[in-house]
C-alpha cells in the first residue's frame, strides 16, 4: 500500500499538464494580482495634517492665546515657513513649530493669511480645477476672542474625507473656545484654581479627534477578497490532480489501469492509498499558494495559521472530490474530464468575484439574493472560508463554511463510488 502511494505521488509530480494548472497557475495569477492591485491597498489615512488657512490673529491677549493654541496643533506650511513671518510678530515661533512638520503628529497643516479675504481666496483656489495638492478645508478667523471657521463650499471639494475633516477641526476649535471661557471664569472668580496640578491637566489635555477602532479581527483589505478568491479557483483546479489518478485506475482507461486491477493488492486498498496521495499533494500545492500570498503578496490572514492550514486541508479536499466525480462519467468521456473540470472552476470562480469588482459585486449580489447558488458554490466557499478567519472574532462563520464544505465532499465521493469499487470485465 505505501509502495502504491509514494509510485503515485511521483507520477503525478511527473505530470506536467497537471502540475501547471494545480501549482504554477495559481502562483502567476497571484503575480498578476500583486500588480493590479497595488494601488488599490494605498488607503488614505487620517493621520495625515489637515490643510486649513488661517487668518493671522492680533496681538491681543485673546489672538497670543489662539496663537499658542494653534502652534501646539498645527505646523505650518512648509513654503510659508520657508517666507519667514512677514506680518507677524512672532513669526520665529511659527518656524519653529514647522520644523516638526514630518513628525506626522499634527493635526494641523496651517497656511497663514493676512485677511478673511485672502484666506477665503486661498481656499477656493485650493479647491479649482487642476489643483495638484489637497484642497484646504475652509479657514478660520479669530473674531472677538472666538474662531469662527468658514468650511469649503461642498460644489469645490476634490476630496470625500472633506466632510469628516472639517469636522475634525471644529472639535479642535469648540475644545479651545470652551476652555478659553473656562479659564477666563476661573481668573475671574478664583484664579488659585489654576496653580492645582490636576486642573492644568484638564484644560491642556492632548485633543482626541480621532480613535481607532477595529471592527475586524484584522485590517482589511480592498484587495484580499480576490486573493481569497483566488484560493478557491486554486483548490478546484486540485481536482484535475485526482481526475488523472482516477483514470489511471479505471482498468478501461489505461493498460496501468487493467495490469492494477489484476493485481495482488486489494481493490480498497489501491483506492485509499491513491486518494491520500493526492489528497497530499492537493494539499502541498494548495499550501505553497497559501504561503506565496501570505509572505510574498503580504495578504494579512488575520494570524491564525493554524485555521488557515485546517482550511486549506479542507479545500484540498473538496478540489479532490471533485475530480473523483468528474471521473466517474462515462468512460467516453476520459480525454474531456480535464476541459470539464476547468470550465467547472472557471464558472465557479466567477460567481466567486475572482474576475474584478464587477464579478465581486455579482457575488455580493447572488449572496444576499440569490443564496442557494453561492451555498453550492464550492469556490465562493472556500473563499468565504478564509474571509471569515480574518474578519470575525467568533468562529462560528468559519465553522459553518468547513461544515458545507464537508458536505460537498461527502456528496461528490458518493457520486464517484462507482469508479472506486472493484469491477468484473469480459476482456481487458
């Protein structure tokens, strides 16, 4: 039995036609992926400074108190900072502060203007047509000891985050106005109140615009739903591994085929052993292009190896089954049963969104209308396997798609138990 498992093993590492569609194939796409979706995977993050003008606060108490405000948010724009501070007096602290400007700990990336007018020009230049940086997202102008903020007309933004920045910096400014007010009434009433330790905390606490909140259990990705995708269309093409086993030991098929069933070895035993060889090298070819996306493409799978390496063993199987079922068709149709199982993955993998977004909306769309066809999807499947391993905590999700996916296999090996039991022939 083993002899028979390792001479099957070696056969069919031998066969070109399958190791190219089972292995090599697979790895190309990823490839080709990586290439196609590099840009895709370059998200905008909120942690960039946020473009605001601002028109240049007086000398006055409450214009130097705004002014310290904004330094302690905010840098300024590097070409401003590189003009000096002509028009205000404390220009040299305004250098200072863009200094730290690559330190990516701003919010703010303040550009100085010397009137409302101005400023207002700046922003809706900013906003035009062909303008090559981000647009600025209104100005600010500190009247009468409040900032009042002037946000971007909606008809010339150029970016959908300008909503939530603006939003964002009227936080910022409703934080320094009310405890601007706070401080006033506690000079006022009792200034002792500002020497205790705890209350200067309170009133310059760091501003919060922002928390990260993950809702996944890894970052997601635009991109990895495809490579997801790619590893179902990468199981099923096992089945051309396991279809050409099958063949080799159907007695009709090939002079191998009728020498083994003449043989000592007993029928079972024949078919167990070359069910498990192909079932490991299923498993090994599935396992590399699980390991070239993983470390080569840098798809995150969330860290969970080990359930990644249980769905792979899995899908391996379902890839096999597969090709046990196609084989048990008439024997007229031997040399067909590879087209067969190619044009199988090749319809699955679309209804699976393998072929770009519009394939991925029409899966999304026959999974929430039409969900019996993606139930018997054994690509979608697989990918929904993974896809539940990086984006829910609880594993229930993942259990249910191993759950169908077993099903599957159970169905197909006993659609293909006919090629697997021993057969009387009149003459081989």
């Amino acid at each position: 039995m083993f002899s028979t498992f390792r001479y099957t093993l070696v056969s069919l590492l031998r066969s070109s036609d399958v190791m190219v569609w089972a292995l090599v194939f697979p790895l190309v796409l990823v490839c080709m992926f990586m290439t196609m979706f590099s840009s895709i995977d370059q998200e905008e993050s909120y942690d960039e400074a946020i473009p605001l003008v601002v028109v240049q606060p007086d000398e006055s108490a409450d214009g130097r108190a705004f002014q310290t405000f904004l330094e302690a948010i905010g840098t300024v724009d590097g070409e401003d900072a590189a003009e000096g501070s002509a028009g205000a007096s404390n220009g040299a602290d305004h250098n200072a502060a863009g200094t730290n400007a690559s330190d990516g700990s701003s919010l703010l990336s303040i550009t100085y203007a010397d009137n409302s007018k101005e400023a207002e020009e700046l922003v809706l230049k900013s906003g035009g047509e062909g303008a090559d940086e981000s647009p600025y997202v209104g100005y600010v102008q500190l009247i009468d000891g409040s900032p009042q903020f002037q946000v971007m007309p909606p008809e010339s933004s150029q970016s959908a985050l300008g909503s939530l920045d603006a939003s964002i910096v009227l936080l910022a400014l409703e934080q320094y106005e009310a405890n601007a007010t706070m401080v006033k009434s506690l000079v006022k009433d009792d200034p002792q109140v500002l020497a205790d330790p705890a209350v200067q905390e309170q009133l310059f606490e760091p501003i919060q615009a922002t928390q990260r909140v993950q809702l996944t259990h890894s970052k997601p990705s635009e991109s990895a739903r495809f490579y997801f995708a790619l590893m179902g269309m990468a199981a099923l093409f096992g089945g051309l591994i396991s279809q050409e086993a099958m063949k080799r030991l159907n007695p009709r098929a090939s002079a191998l085929g009728a020498r083994r069933a003449e043989g000592a070895l007993g029928n079972t035993q024949t078919v167990l052993a070359t069910l498990l060889a192909c079932w490991v090298l299923c498993w090994a070819c599935l396992l590399v292009t699980y390991c070239f996306i993983c470390f080569i493409a840098q798809v995150d799978f969330g860290g969970r190896d080990l359930l990644c390496i249980l769905t792979v063993g899995v899908s391996s199987l379902l890839g096999l089954s597969l090709g046990c079922a196609v084989s048990a068709l008439p024997p007229t149709t031997f040399n067909a049963s590879g087209g067969i199982i190619t044009g199988i993955v090749c319809a699955t993998s679309l209804l699976a969104g393998l072929y770009g977004t519009p394939c991925m909306e029409l899966a999304d769309y026959l999974a929430v209308h039409a969900p019996i066809v993606q139930i018997l999807n054994p690509a979608y499947q697989v990918a929904q396997s993974f896809y539940s391993i990086v984006s829910f905590d609880s594993l229930l999700p993942w259990a249910e798609h191993i759950g169908i996916m077993l099903v599957m296999v159970a169905v197909l090996l006993l659609l293909s138990a006919q090629t697997l039991k021993r057969r009387r022939y009149a003459s081989l």
